[in-house]
C-alpha cells in the first residue's frame, strides 16, 4: 500500500513571489488557553474569565504566544510546505485582535520576495507572511518571518 506522505515538499526553486498556501484548521479550547497560560504566560487575562472581563480584552483571550505556537503547528502541518521545514531566520509577529475559546484557527501564507544565498548555493532567504485566522476570517495574527530554504540539488 503506498504511504501519503503530505503535501509536496517545495524547494526555493519552486516558489515564486504571490504564491499562497493555505493551512488546515485548528479549533482552539478553553482548557487548551488556560493550561499553556498556566505554563508560559500566567497572566490573569489569560487564565481567568472573570479576571479577563475587567481587562482592555474584556474577556479570556488566549496569549498572543500560544497563537503563534497554533499558527507554527498549521504551517509545519502542511500550511507552508517547504522542504527542509520551517526554518526561522527572523521576522515580526503581531497580534490584532485576541483569540477567543472555541475560534477555529487557520493561516494563509504568502510568499513575499525569494533572495537566492549568493555564499551558499545550496539555499536561499524566503518572505513569507502568514496571517491567522479565526472562524470569522478576522485576522488574529501577522507574521512575517524569513525562511531559509534549501534549492533542489543539481546533479553535475
């Protein structure tokens, strides 16, 4: 039986400039904000609703970290498929609006500007911005990062 091994692994070579994937979908739970806030960000409008309503969010939201944790987990799950992985260089993150219990995350990414390594051969930088989703198609998250990706080996 043949294995499915995901979505196509693309090199620097097969990017171009406007490309755009789209991730799969992430529901996010209440349990889920609670518990990575517990560990990573304990902060009382992370970790509590009633804490959360007397704060500028005015409900539990989850922090902006654990939404870029989802966002990196929908890019490696196939959202941007590039071979190599998703190897950070760099980049800026912001956060628009809070994510809620119960949104539906989900990122679309495209890719900005492609620089072939002039030192390394073998590689090159990709742009690449994804933004995050919720259930609502409001963006929630803002990322763009460089990407270092390999090209396809040429054989001499």
């Amino acid at each position: 039986m043949a294995q499915d091994n995901g979505p196509e692994q693309l090199f620097l070579d097969d990017l171009a400039v406007g490309q755009i994937f789209l991730s799969g979908q992430y529901a996010l739970t209440r349990d889920e904000i609670t518990a990575f806030a517990a560990t990573f960000d304990p902060q009382p409008f992370h970790l509590d609703d009633e804490a959360a309503r007397a704060t500028l969010f005015a409900g539990l939201a989850a922090s902006g970290w654990h939404t870029a944790a989802v966002t990196m987990r929908l890019l490696v799950g196939g959202g941007a498929p590039l071979a190599g992985g998703i190897i950070g260089a760099g980049g800026e993150i912001e956060w628009p609006r809070p994510t809620r219990p119960d949104d539906v995350l989900q990122v679309e990414s495209e890719v900005l500007e492609i620089i072939p390594s002039r030192s390394k051969p073998d590689r090159g930088m990709v742009r690449l911005r994804s933004r995050t989703r919720n259930q609502n198609g409001e963006v929630v998250q803002v990322l763009t990062a460089r990407l270092i990706v390999p090209r396809r080996q040429v054989d001499p």
